[in-house]
C-alpha cells in the first residue's frame, strides 16, 4: 500500500478508537478513492462500485464480480471480498469474524433503502455517524496530490488550446462542447464534470447547459471546463468574444477581471471563507453590479469537482496551508449575457499560488 493511503488510514484508526468504534463503513466513492486508491465510478445512487471497511487491524475491499480484476490491481493492501448477495449479506459474515458491534458510516453518501437493509440485516450492530474525518483530511492536498491537480490543470489548457481556433460565429455550443469532450478523453481520462459552453443571454446561467445556439457577433461565451485525469480533477473558466464587444460587456469584463486579481493577492491563510468571498463581492458592488454576483467565489477542487473548502459568504470556517480551491467571480445579466473568470491556487503561508495560466485572461 502507498505510504500516503497508509498514513490516512492511520489517522482515519485513531479517530474510530477515540470515540470507541469498531470499524468504518466508507461508501463514498471519493473517500474509497482516497483511503484505497480504487478508481471505478459508481454508476448512480442506486448502484455502488464498493464499499471499504476499515476495522482496528484488518482493511477490507467489498465489491461484485464487476470490478474484481480492478480491485486487485489498485487498492493493494486491502483483502478483496467478492460478493454475489449484496453488501448487506456480505458485511453479516465478515462483522461477525471481525467481532464488529459498533460501525461509523457516510449518511451522506448511503441511501436510506440501503441503510434500512444494513440495519434489518444487522441487527445487533450499532450505527454511528462517521463524521468529517475523511471531508478535513482531502481538504489539506500533499505533494503528490498538487502534482496530480497542476497536471490536470495543464492537460485542461492543452485542450483549449486546440478548441480556441474553433470558436467562431455560426458554431453552436453543442459543437463546441463536443470539441471538448474529445480533446479531454484524448488527452486525459475524460472531463471532471460536463462542459458548460454559454454565448449570448444563455451566458446568463452560471450552469448553462451547452445547447443548439449559435454563436453571434460581439457577444459573451463562457466556456467553463475541466480535466480529470489519475483521479484528481481540473476546472477553469473563460469568457471570449468573437469581435469587440459592446462597451457595457468591456466594463462587466474588467470589473470581473479586478475582482479575480483582488482575491487571489488578499487571500491568506487564517480567513474565513466569507472573508475571501467578501474581498471579491466589494469590488463587483462598487461597480455597479453586486446584485449579478449570484454564486459563492470558489470550491476546493481534488478528488471530487465540488469539496471543501468553500469560499463563500456563507462559509465561517478558516483557510489553511495547502488547501487548493478556484477563485471565479461573475457577474450575471438576465436577458443579456454573462462573464465569469476562473482559476485554481494553492494556498500557502506566503499566499494563493495560481495554478492555472494566465492565458486568455484578456485586456479589453
């Protein structure tokens, strides 16, 4: 077992032993990834990839025939359980060699179907809440995990780069996407979340769904994408214009663009997220548009596309060293258009270090 996932384990023990538990039931499939370094997706919410069980002397790999080959290639150091009945049935016979009474688990990431049939199936097993262990460990990325997002961030820009050339009036988004979509399972494992490709008054929804528009003279289009590649994830957003754009959209642009610069030299470790987020917010309220800024400033990005930390005005808990989030703010007009820029930074003792270029960041 890699020294990293050994270390995780460790620290995931102590916190079961302190509060007098006997095992860990780990169905979250990012927290599976972390703790074990097996990669399969699950499908859906009905459907799961595995579960990990992690008792006070034993580290167990339960999944189907599916993913058995899988399993054994990655999580090493895990024992490989093979079940045909269900993790239920599957997790009767292996609490009662392990001598398990008392299990955290993930109410988060476990339906409640499936944790009504643990409970009916175990009935003499107590439940109890996992916690946050696994959320405040892959908030804090090592060097190996910096290396594996900067990589995906730079496999992210290779493929805009070759999708620049492509965006041109008369396109529409869905063709731009599909560009996309091609360049990231070329040259990486695929995309960390589908892409979002917005031109014109579409550009007016943060979450636009790429769509059958075409793009027109001088308008906004958002393109907002991401790199998964070993596991880690990459996300980024610009906004482009195919020719000079109206003077109202310059000012929302610039505006947008001092926001980002603002953050990204301010924040430090020790502020809250709503203090990050309220460094940003003050520059797109005294332009005029504080009422478009509609999303929080930035979400951690690792494992999973959307972690901790959050910065946002909601957010009251405190950035640290090593933690790596986007900075993204935007600004939003319904009926028009939108700009939203986004870049990923690594927060150190000095400050956030970006990690994505500062290409196609523009002067209007």
């Amino acid at each position: 077992m890699k020294e990293d996932q050994n270390r995780r384990i460790q620290t995931l023990k102590k916190s079961l032993s302190a509060r007098g538990l006997d095992a860990a039931l780990i169905t979250g499939p990012e927290n599976r990834f972390y703790l074990s370094g097996f990669l399969a997706e699950d499908l859906g919410l009905t459907e799961s990839a595995g579960a990990l069980i992690i008792s006070k002397k034993q580290r167990f790999l339960l999944t189907d025939g599916r993913y058995e080959i899988q399993a054994r290639e990655q999580a090493r150091g895990f024992t490989i359980v093979i079940y045909k009945r269900g993790l239920a049935h599957a997790l009767k016979d292996l609490f009662c060699s392990l001598g398990v009474k008392r299990c955290a688990f993930e109410p988060s990431f476990l339906s409640c179907s499936r944790f009504e049939r643990l409970k009916k199936t175990l009935p003499n097993v107590s439940w109890h809440d996992l916690g946050d262990i696994c959320k405040k460990m892959r908030q804090i990325k090592d060097p190996i995990e910096i290396e594996k997002l900067t990589k995906a961030q730079q496999v992210a820009e290779a493929v805009f780069q070759k999708v620049l050339p492509e965006i041109r009036e008369g396109r529409t988004e869905k063709e731009i996407a599909f560009i996309i979509l091609k360049g990231l399972y070329t040259l990486a494992d695929g995309p960390s979340f589908p892409p979002i490709v917005a031109s014109g008054a579409n550009s007016a929804l943060p979450h636009a769904v790429p769509g059958d528009r075409k793009i027109r003279h001088g308008e906004p289009i958002i393109i907002d994408m991401g790199a998964r590649l070993n596991g880690y994830c990459s996300d980024m957003t610009r906004t482009l214009f195919c020719s000079k754009p109206a003077e109202k959209f310059i000012r929302i642009y610039n505006t947008v663009k001092k926001a980002q610069r603002a953050a990204q030299e301010a924040i430090r470790p020790g502020m809250t997220g709503r203090e990050a987020d309220d460094i940003a917010r003050r520059v797109i309220k005294e332009a005029g548009f504080g009422k478009y800024f509609v999303h929080s400033l930035g979400h951690g990005v690792g494992i999973a596309i959307h972690e901790a930390p959050a910065i946002s005005f909601r957010s009251r808990s405190r950035l640290k060293s090593g933690m790596v989030f986007t900075v993204e703010p935007g600004i939003y007009l319904p009926g028009e258009g939108g700009v939203r820029l986004e870049n990923m930074g690594m927060l150190t003792e000095q400050g956030l270090q970006i990690i994505t270029s500062d290409k196609w960041i523009y002067d209007l």
